[in-house]
C-alpha cells in the first residue's frame, strides 16, 4: 500500500497507464514496454536487465528501489536468461508469485530458478501444451558440439538465435570445445553485459576484430540473429565460395521443422513438465496463468488434475 492508503498497482511485463510501478522480469524485447514508455514509471528489475536495455535499446529505466520487507515486494531468479527474475508479492492476502518466463533446467549463462511457498502462482504460458516436451540438455548440448566439429571440416558453420540469452548459451556450449565464433555486432554488445556479470564468454565481432585473429581463409562459425540467418548464409556462400551450413537452437525445434541443415531443441522456458515441477515445488492453493496460451494452459492443467485459470487481474498485479 502506498503512504495516502491506496493500494500499489504494478504492470506485470506490460505497460498499463493504472499502474505506478512495472515489473519488468527480463530485457527480451517483448517485456519492456514499461520502459520505453514516455510516462517513464519506477521499474521494479534486476540490474542486469537494466544492463541489457540500456546496452541493446539505448534506454535508461529508473530502479525502483525496494523497502525490503516493508512494500512486501522481492524478487527471485527465474532461470531464463542474464537477470531474469520472478516477483515476489506479500500482502494482506499471503504471498503471491509471478514467474515472468522461466525455466528449471540449469542454463549455462544464467542463474538457476529460485523457487519459495507461495498462496499463488501466476504462470507463464508460453509452452502450454504437455505433447511438448524438452529432452536432457546435456545430451543436445553435445549433438551440438559433435555436428559442429564434424560440419567445419567441410564448410562454414552458422547459427541463427535471438541475440539476447540463447546466443550467449550456444556461444559457451562452443567454446566449451574451444570454438570463439564471430558474431553480429548486437550480439556482441549483449556478450560485453554477460561478461560484465560474470560469464566468461569469447567471441569475436564481425565488425571490428583484428585481422590476426580472424583467419576468414578458415572454415569458420558465426551466430548471427534469426531474421538475418538466411541473407548472411547467403552472403557468407557467396564471398568465401564454401558450403555454409545453418543451425537453429530453439524450443520451437520439438514442434516445427526449421528450414535450417540442423535444429537443436534448447529452451530458454519450461516444458508442461517443468510447470508442475514448479507448482509441486511452490504448493500454492491458487495458480493462475499469463500472457499467450492462458486459456490453453489453465485447460491441461486442469485436466492433469491441478486448479488453474487465465489471471483475472488483466495485466497487472495490486498490494491493497
Ligand atoms: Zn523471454
């Protein structure tokens, strides 16, 4: 509750005009209208996500700086990628969660998911479905590694990923068998936030690195953004005369057939599996689920015997 008695309304990923403060529980594009909204409210995030908007969006969000345990309002790591968090709420009516995109197996460049008791859940949607499931990450880690070292002896290597989170994973997965790709000019800016935080990640920017360390006589791997993976391979096939070979990790490989050489399903989000290991974990007496697929999701949950519903509080969460 506010000082004058009236109750805090927060933006849950979203930018709402009722709404004081904003949520913000990671820096994918697709979470920070709050922050690149004129009205500018105080933005409840971690510093890492701060990091990262203002280093790819250029913008500078105002932390709200939390009262601890007085506003009731904390946050926990949520697994997905550099700085995502999940919102932790204590009111008058028990504790409420908020997950924001998550997921319960161990990234190789974020922080695991932390995870406490709540009275409510409110659940990501995104893979709502439980048809749809995310093998051992180890297992795919390696399918990688091998199909990469094999594909580089005959050719040039590409990977298309969103620049933020799944870049960085793919990034480590191949240096762990001592590859430095080149990388688009945005990945790269993003790399400098991970290796500010901690995460010893080596690449070289396609723009400006020394000729002495960038052999392009070689074979070579680059991992560029997804909307640019077929121009590049082209453009790469057509300067060095070699066969470029494409690669996507993404979750979406377990469902779609990309139109890539290779696919590897790693996720940055929970399977259906992994959404009851949660609640399991979390035992809250009302789950609620959010954004895209809500209706879906509440639906499996229910017939996999759990009590669920699309969130009734539209798009944002209120301390009375
Ligand atoms: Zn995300």
């Amino acid at each position: 509750m506010e000082p004058d008695g009236k109750p805090i309304s927060i933006s849950l990923d979203r930018n709402e005009k009722n709404s004081s403060l904003a949520f913000i529980s990671h820096a994918h594009s697709d979470h920070i209208a709050a922050a690149k909204s004129k009205r500018k409210p105080k933005i409840i995030s971690s510093p890492e996500t701060c990091s990262l908007i203002n280093a790819v969006y250029g913008l500078n969000p105002e932390l709200y700086e939390s009262k601890g345990s007085n506003d009731g309002i904390s946050m926990l790591d949520a697994g997905h990628m550099l700085g995502s968090k999940q919102l932790c709420i204590d009111a008058g009516n028990g504790r409420t969660v908020y997950t924001g995109d998550y997921q319960m197996q161990k990234s190789r460049v974020s922080k695991p998911l932390d995870y406490t008791d709540a009275d409510t859940l409110i659940m990501d949607s995104t893979y709502p479905d439980p048809d749809i499931k995310f093998g051992d990450r180890a297992e795919t880690e390696m399918l990688l590694q091998e199909w990469t070292e094999k594909r580089l002896n005959e050719g040039i290597v590409l990977f298309g990923s969103y620049a933020m989170g799944k870049a960085q994973e793919i990034i480590f997965i191949l240096n762990k068998i001592g590859i430095a790709p080149v990388v688009s000019k945005r990945i790269f800016e993003v790399n400098n936030v991970y290796i500010k935080y901690g995460y010893n990640l080596k690449s070289y920017s396609a723009y400006d690195a020394p000729d002495d360390t960038l052999t392009f006589s070689d074979n070579f791997v680059g991992v560029v953004e997804n909307n640019t993976l077929k121009r590049v391979s082209e453009m790469l096939s057509m300067f060095h005369k070699k066969h470029v070979f494409t690669a996507v990790a993404t979750g979406f490989a377990s469902i779609y057939r990309f139109s890539t050489d290779a696919q590897f399903p790693i996720s940055d989000h929970a399977d259906f599996n992994q959404a009851i290991e949660l609640i399991e974990r979390v035992k809250p007496r009302k789950i609620y689920t959010y954004g895209n697929n809500n209706a879906k999701f509440a639906h499996n949950l229910s017939n996999a015997g759990y009590t669920a519903l699309p969130y009734p509080g539209g798009k944002t969460i209120t301390i009375e």
